[in-house]
C-alpha cells in the first residue's frame, strides 16, 4: 500500500533543535505562529497529499481556494492522526521534540525517525556545518566570504575587537535569530551571551559585516541515499536585524538575470554544480527532504572600482523553507506573465490583520487566468478577527 503524504508546517522548527529536548515547549508566540499558518503547506503539498491543520476556518478557506485554483489536497486534524495508519510524514523541520509531539498523537512509532537519526539531523543543522563548507565554495575571483567556528572566550575577544563591526551567531537557530551584531567592542553583555550560547552549543560563529546587495538562495532536494538535485532559485530580502521578512515571486530565469547583473552567469552555474556534489558528500543519507543554502551579492571597493563576488554560503538550511515554498508557489500557481511578492508579517492587536486584509483584497482585487494567478492580492492562510500572523502573495502582470 502506498502511504499517504501528510505535511506539518512546525515553525517552531528551529527552536525545538537549538533546544534538543524531546519536552522542549515553544514560546507561545511560535505556538501561535503554527496555528494560525497551518494550513501554508498547501501551497507546496504534494498532489492527493494531507495537511495537518484545526478544521476551524481552514476548512472553509481550503474549499474557497480549490474552487479557485488546483489544489490537491485534504485537510486532517489531530484526533484523526491515529485512525490512518500509513502516513509519510513532511514536517517543516524534524526534531525529537515534533518526533514526541506525533508519537503522543497516536502516530506509528514506525513511521517517525529515531531519535537517533534526530540527533544526527541536529549535528549536521549545526552552523560549523557551513563555516567548514564556505572555504571550499571560493571557486574564483567572484567569490568571497569568511566565517569561524569559536569556542573560546579568548577567540570571541579577540574577533570582536580586531573588528569595526562582525556578526556573531548561535550555531543553532534560524529565521534571523540567535544573531548579535558588534561594534568592536567586547561588553559584558556580548561576553554572556557568548558563554550562554557555547554553553548549549559548543561555540559561537563570528563573521564579517559585508556590503550586502542582495539576498539570495539555491535549493536542493536530498533523496536520502546521497542524491542530490537542484530545486531552484530563492531571492528573497531581510530586515536591519537580519529577520526574514518576504520573497519575490519570479521565475529561476528571471531570478538568474537579476544576480548576472552582478556576477557572470557562469559563476552561479559552477556554484550549484559544485554545491550538488559538496552537499551530496555533506548529508548523504543523514537527510531527506528539501534543504537550501542561503547566499549574498556583496561590493567592494577595489582600486577605485566597484566589484561584486557571491558569499556562496551564510548558513545551510537542513529542512522545508520559505525559499522552496515560494518557488513551487510560484511555478505551480502564478501565471508565468506574472511576478509578484511574497509577505509574511505579524499584527499584535486583534482587528489589524482583518482590516489590512480587507484593504488589500478591495485595492488588489484577484484575477485568475487560466487556473493561475494573474493579478491581485491572495491570502495563502485564513485570516479572521483574531489573526495575528498574515501570508499572502501580491501579484501584476511583469509588463507593467
């Protein structure tokens, strides 16, 4: 019997591995956070695929949107976990704390990862992972790129202080935390946070500050027996603080013209061939599912000229992403003459996100041509008087 797909959308993800306990419990910003975009993963689901989401306004939103577009997928809650026994099971993120979360459900022991594979998914999640990988990347003069895996309160001083400004992160978290921007000097603020950050972790990654253009991406699959392929294009941008805050919705040949204004074609090409086989000796069959490695354009000023080089990898991302979703979002549901934006954003008090949503769907009307998006503003998760949490795509035509 063939199992059936049944995608999670955890955000709470990184949390839970920096944490490693199998009774980690998120924040309850995270909790709901994974409530309210439940229902995401059916923009990127496989086809007769489930996802895992409360039927309380999902359930109508989904029939709304599959009267719109060709979505195949069905909605399942908990209590129903345990009555279909062959899942095969996408989450967001695996972690054991997910792993116990499922397992108290009623899901088959036999269809969740041990916890000892999770253990090795965190060792390979582990941001040394890329500090080791970034050396063998600079393929030529159009990349560049520095990154160190510290362990002492010696090594962190003297970083920090050598330095106008660097970055310092946790070795485990993502979506731009776990991130302390310096400014050369080395505080007792920065000096605890160092030492808290081993203590759980090992050590602390440092980085240069670099003049950064842009925000991109290249994504892969992994097939869990040391295959790896190429997934697309992610071009995405970041607030001051480093948070993700959206993509843009083009295609992997738009994207590819945007970064050759920086750098040669060529140079990108090389990268992700090298990258496939880099990442294939990198997880082997520790990993299975969708990965992707985050990447910058950086200027430098050379001889009174302005040159551009890739930063071919600021951190490797072991699980689903936003840059994956957004490309199959885009490839899947998007007409090709269009282009558009990708958001997701927060509203602390109740009433705001309604009423943003409202103001977008009567300035931004939705225009569907030939099963596609054409034009106007989607929401991609319900959103009601209590919502917090927005996704949605914004989408033109590209000739205007």
């Amino acid at each position: 019997m063939t199992k059936k797909a049944l995608y999670i959308f955890n955000p709470e993800h990184d949390l839970a591995l920096a944490s490693g306990e199998a009774n980690y419990m998120a924040p309850a910003s995270a909790k709901r956070m994974a409530s309210e975009l439940s229902l995401l993963p059916m923009w990127y689901a496989g086809e007769e695929s489930a996802v895992l989401a409360p039927s309380a306004y999902n359930l109508d939103y989904l029939r709304q949107m599959q009267e719109l577009l060709d979505i195949p997928v069905r909605l399942i809650t908990e209590p129903e976990l345990a009555s279909e026994p062959d899942w095969d099971i996408h989450p967001w993120g695996w972690d054991v704390a997910l792993r116990k979360r499922l397992s108290v459900l009623g899901v088959d022991e036999a269809l969740l990862p041990s916890v000892e594979q999770l253990n090795g998914l965190r060792e390979y999640s582990h941001r040394s992972k890329a500090v080791s990988l970034l050396p063998e990347l600079q393929l030529d003069e159009y990349f560049c790129g520095e990154s160190y895996y510290l362990e002492t309160p010696e090594e962190w001083k003297a970083f920090v202080e050598e330095r106008e400004g660097c970055l310092l992160k946790a070795p485990l978290s993502g979506s731009g935390k776990g991130l302390n921007w310096c400014k050369g000097a080395f505080t007792p603020f920065i000096s605890g946070w160092c030492a808290r950050v081993a203590a759980s972790q090992g050590g602390v990654i440092a980085e240069p500050i670099y003049n950064k253009v842009e925000d991109f991406a290249m994504e892969f699959y992994s097939d869990g027996a040391g295959g790896v392929t190429f997934a697309g294009y992610s071009l995405f941008h970041t607030g001051k603080s480093g948070m993700y805050e959206g993509n843009r919705l083009l295609s992997n040949e738009a994207i590819q013209k945007q970064l050759s204004q920086y750098v040669p074609l060529e140079a990108l090409t090389d990268l992700e061939n090298c990258l496939k086989y880099k990442l294939s000796a990198l997880v082997e069959t520790v990993y299975k599912g969708y990965l992707g490695v985050d990447m910058m354009i950086c200027r430098f000023s050379e001889n009174k000229k302005t040159v551009f080089r890739i930063h071919p990898c600021v951190e490797i991302n072991l699980r689903m992403n936003m840059g994956v979703m957004t490309r199959l979002l885009y490839d899947r549901y998007v007409h090709t003459d269009s282009t558009g934006h990708f958001g997701i954003d927060y509203h602390p008090s109740e009433g705001e996100a309604l009423k943003e949503h409202e103001r977008l769907s009567a300035t931004f009307p939705l225009e569907i041509r030939e099963g596609k998006v054409h034009s106007g503003y989607l929401p991609l998760v319900p959103v009601h008087k209590r919502s917090c949490y927005r996704t949605w795509i914004l989408v033109a035509p590209d000739n205007i």
